[in-house]
C-alpha cells in the first residue's frame, strides 16, 4: 500500500444520495404505523373527540404537531364566504352563499 494515502475522514469527500426528497426515515414510519394502529384499536375518531374534550391542551399541542407549517398553492385569488346554516330551502341558501372570488392586488416588492 502506499504510504501518502490518508484515510478519509466524516465530513470530507463527497457525501452519498441520502434519502430522495419526502421519504420518511424507516423508524418514523413505523411509529407512525404503530400510532395509527393504536388509535383505531381505541376507538378512531370518536375516542379522539372524547380525549380532544378532556384535554383541550394536550389535543391543540398535538394538532400544532401535525398541521403543515407551510401553505402551499395559488393565492393570487382571496376567498371570503358569509355562510350561515340553511334555514329552509338549501336551493335557496346555496345561490344566496354562492362562492365569489376577489382579485387580491398584486404584492409590492
């Protein structure tokens, strides 16, 4: 071998692919799995309510968790819907609280 050979050292070279974007770590998605799991044993939906209503603070903190940090799509279009619950005829409420868009201004840089 020859001698003037160094041993690469971490954080030197050129790194590997990594994971490709969006694929979850494999112990995340299983805990997620098992998370999953659990619920639906305990009830799904309905033993969430129950817990959400007994711990209102425990649920906001986990929702806070899972709601997505960033929004993503076309904003250039603001909605504003006035809608309250049917009275009579749904017909009639629903061209009454039919959805209109606004045009937003354009954003000033």
């Amino acid at each position: 071998m020859a001698a003037n050979k160094k041993t690469a050292k971490i954080g030197e070279g050129r790194p590997g692919p990594g994971r490709p974007p969006g694929a979850q770590n494999k112990i995340t998605a299983t805990v997620k799995m098992m998370v999953l799991g659990t619920l639906e044993k305990l009830g799904g939906e309905k033993w969430l309510m129950q817990q959400a209503k007994k711990h209102p603070q425990a649920f906001m903190q986990m929702l806070r968790q899972v709601m997505p940090t960033q929004v993503v799509g076309d904003v250039t279009h603001r909605y504003v819907a006035e809608m309250p619950p049917p009275e009579s005829d749904p017909d009639e409420w629903l061209k009454r609280y039919k959805p209109q868009t606004h045009q937003t201004p354009p954003a000033k840089h």
